[in-house]
C-alpha cells in the first residue's frame, strides 16, 4: 500500500514532535477540533484576535483557516494570519466550508486563495466545484461523483494548490498526481465537523510530511480508519464520536499497513 | 395517543427531506444543537454574519433564532434574517434564553417578536414569565406550576404565536388548543443546552408539519423519548448525553406510539 | 487529610446552593464548561454582551473570567463584569489562557489584575511564568518544576491573590499556605480544555468556601479525584471525557476522604 513505509514513520515524529497547528476554527467543531489534534498527537491553539494573529501564525507550525462561522472581523482576522504564515514559510490548509452556499462565502474563499499563499484547499463535492467554478448548488454532488477528480485537478492548477475532495471517497491532486482514499463510513455524515476533523488531522500531518499529497492522503487515512474501528463499537453518533477520539489516540502505523485503501491512479 | 398516526409519518419524511434548519445558535450549544439535528434527520447551518444570514434564511426551511450567548452583532444580524424569513414564509421558531435575567435579553426577545413574524417561541418557566410580563425572576417558577398553561395561553394571544414553555412537564397553546407533554427526565437539567437541543428537534418538525402545535409537541416527544431511554443506558449526564443523540438517531414511530405521554386538555 | 471534614461539607452545600456562576469561556471549551459546573452542583452562565454583564456579573455568585479566545470586544466586556464584580464583592478566578504565548495576552491579563479584584489566578506553568515576570516561554516548564512553587508564591505576594499552578502536581499558595496536590491523570493533557474545566469547580467552591486556598485545593482535588476514578473506566480522551463528567456528578465526600492527596508543606 503506498505510503506503508512513511505513514508509521511520519505519525511516530508527529506525536514525538507535537507541532503547533494555529486553528480559525468554526464555533460549532471548536472542541472537537481540539480534541482531535492532541488525540493524533499535535497541539491545537484556537485564536482570532487581531492584536495577536500575526504572531501566533507566524510561529505556528501549521495554519488551519476553516471558515465554518465567519464574519467580517474573522475573515480579516484570517486575511493578516495568512500573509505572516506565507511570510513565515508556514503552511496552510484552507477548509472552504459553505463555498458555493453564500455568494460572501464563495467571495471570502477566493480573497483568502489570493492574498496568502495556501497549500491545501480541502472541501466536500459541492463546496469544491463552487471554487472550480463549475455549475451547480451545494446538492446534486452525487450525481457527478465520476468527475470529482477532474475538479481536484482543474482547482489544483488553478490555484496551485492540493486540492481534496471529499466524501464517500476522497480525491486528492496536486495537478499531477491522482490519489483515491476509499477508506471512511457513512455515519460521519451525522456527526457535525467531521470535515472539519479530518481537516485537524491533515493539518498536523502537514507539519511533519512537506509533500502535501502525502500528508493529506496520511491525515485523511489516520481520520478514517479511526473512524472504521470505532463504527465497530458504536453504530450510532452520539458514542460513535467519541470512540473516533479514542481510536486516533490509539492509532499505530500498523492500522496504516492492515487497513487503508489508497488508490494511485497511474 | 394524539399524533399516533401523524408523528411515524412526519418522522419518515424528516428523514427523507432532511430539511435545512438555519440557527442562531449560542457558543455553549452550538455543537449539541448541529449534531440533534443530524440524529433526527434535518441539516443544520449555524451562521451570523450580516453579509450572508439574509441569503441564507430566504432559502433555509425554518429559522431558529436562540438568543443564548447573544451580543449587539448577533442581535442585528438575527432582526435581519428574521425579517428575511418573515418575507419568504420560511417559519421561525424563537428561544428567549435568559429573558428575565437580564434587562437586554427580555428587551432583544421583545424586539425580534415585534420585527419578525415569530411561529414558536420556547422557553422555561421562567423564561415566558419574564415574557408575559407576569411578576417574578428566573427562579421560584416551581411553585407556580398550576398556573403555567396560562402564562402559554396568555403569550400564545399576546404575540400570535404557539408558546412551549418547558419543564417536568411541557406546556403547549396556540391560545385555543391546549397539549401537556409529560414525557422526559429530570437528568436533562444537567446537561447544558438540553433546553437549546429540543429546539432543534421542534424547529426541525416545523419544516414538515405546519400545524405548529403538532410540530412543537412531536418534537418535545422526540426529544424526550430518547432522552428516557438514553437514562435506561446511563444515570449521569457524561455518558448520558451521548446515548440521547444515539437514541434520537435510532428513534423510530413506534417509540412514540409505545412511549409518548401527551394530554389533550378538552 | 487536610479538608477531610470540610470537603464533604462544602460539596454538600454547594449542591443545596446551586450557586450562580458567571462565565467568560473561551469557545472551545465552553461546552465542557457548563456541563462540568452543573455537575459539580453549581449552576453556569455564560455571557459576554456590554449591555448586560455588569448586571450578571453583580448577582452572580462567583465570576470566572477564561481568556482563552479572547479579543478586543470579550476583553472590554472581561473589565467591565470584573469592576462590577468587584464592587459588589463577587470573587473573581482568572484563567490566564496562553498567556506568554503572546504579548497582547500578557498585557490583557496584567490590565484585569490592575482593573478589577481578583481573589484567584490558576494557570499552568507557563503561564504562570509569564506571569511572573520570569524568562522563559511556555514551553519547557517541567526542567523547572522545583520551582514551581516559588513562583506561586510570587504571583500571590505580587498581585495579593491566591495562586494555583497547575500541572502533574498543583501547587496553591497565597503568599503564606503552600499546599501541593498530587491527584490527576496525565490523560487530562489530551483533552482540550481541561485546565477551563478545573476552573470551573474552583469557581463552584468559590462560592462556598470564602477562604481562597481552602476553596482551590477542593476543587483541584474534586476535578482530579473524577479523573481518576474515569481513567479507570477508559485511558482514551473521547470516553474518558464523558466518565469524567460523570464521576464529577456522581462524586462524594467520601471520595475525597479516600482519595485526596493533599500536601500542606509547613
């Protein structure tokens, strides 16, 4: 399975390391963002305030804009932590959450790709074709499933970015390369800021693996298969969440080898 | 029991719909609320911003404006999307957190029921005290128990709305009918934002039943339901919040047929 | 054991009391807060609008000021409860979240110890450092945990408070007393917002017991205590959170006749 070797190894220095991730997190998966940072073994700081931004995402190891519950004081919040994380050669992981379901979200997503220089824009179908300016709502995403990873790519070149795309499988590129994560359940549509999650674990893997294909497909992975094994206790949402928490504390590299299913298209 | 025949069919197609539920929910609830609404079968979308509420609560099925942790920023930002729901026929359900408490929070409940078309407002007892302008703070409402329905009644003919204020036992009036919901479980007071959660279930039935008294008294029964067989898992509130979400993801028809304690006052 | 007969009273009354307990929380915890009140026995509320917390902030029983996701607007209204606060004798517990992690943190938290009366400050060794005035950035605490409660000591002299500082020991001194507690779990490091939800049963007892370094230990000793007892029924964070809050709601003064380790140093 590609990235058998790395995974074990990346996830070993990420809990050895514990690296920064400054989040702009939404109100509503704030602490489960959290908890789920220090359950892969990072450390999570939620900030906002003008008067501190710059200097937290300057020296932050990872930057984690997700626009879940912004406003007009956030975004500019957003706006000068981004530009000193690209001062600061700080990567970020940009979570377009909504794009395409406002015209002000899909307006704030586009100034954020232009004025600080991101490296992962990670969304679901319908947020995703929004930014690649494709036709179509929030809804309807299924029904194009087969061309999801025509709009990874065309956002990848657009924006220069690693564009992922996810849902009942993930689609990650940066252009050239085509990376299928199958791994996942369909319960962690009932869990509020699943993505935003999964966005929490690729982002701390973003600071120790600097080929952002690899770190994503290594965080989408680690959420997922976390995700398998606690739908093995729990079929419902409620205790199902916190097993998910468990179950990345719990995580090892081996999981990796025995259960995930990444798909490298040639 | 009354609604027997409605709720199994109203609960199927919630499910099917999966209506979006636009909330002005506070910080302390935020997460319990997104995830309630999951587990019965609805979209949640919390947002605030002034550039984008008036888009989003147009083409929302119910707005739930829950004034719970509000501020001047919020309280603009509800007005706007309350008047822009109130246009669109989209129904609104109001939850006046605090009101009594504090001078503001009675003042922004009274402003937002007179600039917006309010369907639903649910409160505790002390709550819709302050609201009908009956004597008494937050507290002391148990010993006025008898004369809860009246303070419904009397709120239901003053605004025009269905009043719920909630309790050990909840009390439902649109001014003419008059429904008890004796379901529930005093465990629920030791979970924040419990009251704050039920308002989602209510809020969510509201997209699928236009007669809101129904709607009111089907999601009460909903919500409390599972939170009794949630208790039959758990006696103390940790592990006892999770299991409710699971039971309100699992809860089917005929656990209100078997379950719900509703009386019709003649 | 120190407090073996004052505990059990204290928790006892505090559980008559229900005393108010008023909030500024930081948004990630925020959740665990409330629900880690009630609990406990105490009863949360969180607010933060200008217009009303001066109102709470007189009437509450105790105010809890979190800085955690502080910005100008929460940092406005953070002054204006503690004045009010202050001069109606209400005891203020301050978090000072992050502090040395950013300058406009240091500044916040030294201008609510100018501005208002602060009985408690409880932060975790880096903070307190900062605090201090001591070199040394958050990291790298524990090559100086001997001197941990020298620094508490000088917070105490310096600002005429009751200092707590928290770690795998805890150390509390108000200038005279020093009392070291050694009960906890290192699991509480992976959960986010453990240090805001010890502070919010420091601030429950508060309430109760008006001597500051009684009041502090009983709640260090409450938390922690419940840590322990859930760490025996699960060492992953997701679960263990949900024990802990139960253990909290279930605890008894016998537990902590049992459990406590307390060390008064003469």
């Amino acid at each position: 399975m590609w990235l058998s070797g790395e995974f074990p190894r990346d996830l070993k220095i990420l809990r050895d390391k514990k690296p920064l991730v400054h989040h702009f997190m939404n109100f509503v998966a704030m602490n489960d963002a959290a908890n789920v940072t220090l359950a892969i073994g990072a450390s999570p700081i939620m900030a906002h305030a003008k008067e501190e931004v710059e200097e937290l995402a300057s020296k932050a190891n990872v930057l984690y804009i997700n626009i879940g519950t912004l406003d007009e004081y956030w975004v500019e919040s957003m706006i000068i932590a981004g530009k000193a994380a690209s001062r600061n050669n700080v990567p970020i992981l940009l979570d377009p959450v909504g794009a395409g379901a406002t015209r002000y979200r899909t307006e704030v997503v586009k100034r954020i790709l232009n004025e600080a220089e991101v490296s992962v824009v990670k969304g679901n179908g319908g947020e995703m074709l929004a930014l690649a300016g494709v036709a179509g709502g929030v809804k309807g995403v299924d029904s194009i499933a087969n061309a999801t990873m025509d709009v990874a790519v065309k956002i990848a070149e657009e924006y220069n970015v690693t564009a992922v795309v996810t849902g009942p499988w993930d689609y990650v590129s940066d252009g050239k390369r085509r990376i299928i994560v199958k791994n996942g359940t369909p319960l962690l549509q009932y869990v509020t800021g699943s993505g935003c999650m999964v966005g929490s674990v690729i982002a701390s893997f973003m600071a120790i693996n600097r080929d952002f294909v690899k770190a994503s497909v290594e965080g989408l992975v680690a959420f997922e298969i976390a995700a398998e094994k606690a739908e093995a206790k729990s079929k419902a949402p409620g205790t199902f969440k916190q097993y998910l928490i468990d179950e990345l504390f719990n995580l090892t590299g081996d999981d990796y080898v025995r259960m995930a299913k990444v798909e490298v298209i040639q």
